[in-house]
C-alpha cells in the first residue's frame, strides 16, 4: 500500500489518521476489520462531532459494511436503500461529492432528508470510493448542524477518502484471493474424498469409475445428503472397521 506523503494542507491529525491507515497490514485483518478502521478514523480527523459510515454496492445493491458507535449512521444509509434513492447511492454511482448542507432545505431527496432532520442530524456529506468495476462505494459522515462542512472539510474528507479508496480496493482484492483460495483448497478436499471413495466401491463391487461414482450419486439422492458426505461417511466408516 502506498504510504502517504505529508500534505501541509492537512490537519495533523488527519496526516496521522493517513499514516496509520496505510499501516494496516491485510494479512492481519479482514475487509470488515478495514472498512472499521476508515469510518473509525475519518471521525477522528474531523474536528466537529459527526458519525461515519462505509457503503459498498454489489450487483447494485447497497449495503452499510461498517458503522462509528451507535445506529444513527446505518440507519440513515438504510434509509437510502430501502427507497434505493439518496446521497449515499448516488455517491458510490458516481464517485463524486454528494453534499447536503440542510437536511431541512433538501429538494433532491425530500423523504430521506425529513427522516434525518427527526432523527436530529442537519447535513451530511457522501464522498464516492471507486474500487473496481464490480464494487463501488462511499464514504458518508452525518453532522448534527445544518453547514457543518465547510470547504476545507470536504477537501479534508476528499484527501482521506482517496486513501480510503486504495485501502479498500486492496483489502477487497485481499479478501477475494482469500475466499478463492479457501473455495479452491475446499473443491480440492471434495475431489480427493470423492476419488477415494470411488476407489474403494470399484474394489468392493469391480465396477468401472462411472459406476462407482453413480452409486454415490444414487445414495446422496435417496439418502438427501450432498455427495462429498456421502463419501466422507464412506471412508470414516472403513477407516473405523478393524480389518479382519
């Protein structure tokens, strides 16, 4: 991962927040453990209170994958997806900046907004992450007061959102080659116990390999079992009889 550059433009804090999120090691943390981390500390370079959420949109549809303490951030997203409309969809659509300086004005998305402003929040604003074609999402932090970000901010969550964005193309890739590799090695464990239990059925009744395999076939489907079961049970069961 990139390590960042130091940027007088940036608060310290938010220069350190960079640093430390590109110190974070995939092999020691998964996607979420990531994603955690990015709304942790893009709260943390802020200097007004706000709360923080991640989206990811897969095959179009959206899902918050993490969340700063309490539910008023997740629930403002699944506002957004259960009328699959709002700044947040939108942003992760785009890769652009969806600011909403009143919640109480809002005119783009007027059902959202009203929510927001009885839960008590006055403006957010929802910065794209592009990670690959498959995935995108965005980064949405909500504030309490109407204008609470001002230019420097949104530069502010810009700049942190760039790095957020490698950060969670990286551990997606991370994550995918791992699910891959676990789906490879489990494939790999049914096609061994298959063959071995063939084996031992074209032994016991001299039958040909498609013979074999079609009496476990038969057996999985009388029995309702998956077939790599069937053969699992198999080969437990011969290894536990004594030999004569």
């Amino acid at each position: 991962m990139t390590q960042p550059s130091t940027n007088p433009a940036l608060p310290t804090d938010a220069t350190a927040a960079l640093a430390e999120l590109a110190r974070i090691k995939l092999g020691d943390a998964d996607l979420d453990d990531v994603l955690r981390r990015v709304a942790e500390l893009t709260k943390r370079v802020l200097p007004i209170d706000v709360e923080v959420s991640v989206t990811l949109v897969r095959g179009g549809a959206g899902h918050t994958t993490a969340s700063t303490d309490g539910d008023l951030a997740r629930d403002m997203d699944e506002r957004q997806y259960a009328q699959g409309r709002g700044p947040c969809l939108d942003a992760s659509n785009s890769g652009d900046v969806m600011s909403v300086p009143d919640l109480a004005a809002e005119e783009r998305w007027p059902d959202w907004a009203e929510g927001g402003v009885k839960a008590g929040l006055g403006s957010s604003v929802s910065i794209g992450l592009p990670i690959q074609d498959a995935v995108v999402g965005a980064l949405n932090v909500y504030a309490r007061g109407p204008h609470a970000f001002d230019d420097g901010t949104i530069t502010v969550l810009r700049t942190f959102a760039a790095y957020a964005a490698v950060a969670l193309a990286n551990a997606h890739l991370y994550d995918s080659t791992a699910t891959l590799a676990r789906q490879m090695q489990d494939a790999m464990a049914t096609r061994a116990v298959i063959e071995q239990a063939k084996g031992m059925i074209m032994a016991q009744r001299r039958c040909s390999p498609n013979e074999a395999f079609s009496i476990l076939a038969k057996v999985s489907q009388d029995s309702n079992r998956k077939v790599r079961d069937v053969a699992q049970a198999l080969v437990d069961q011969a290894v536990r009889t004594p030999r004569a």
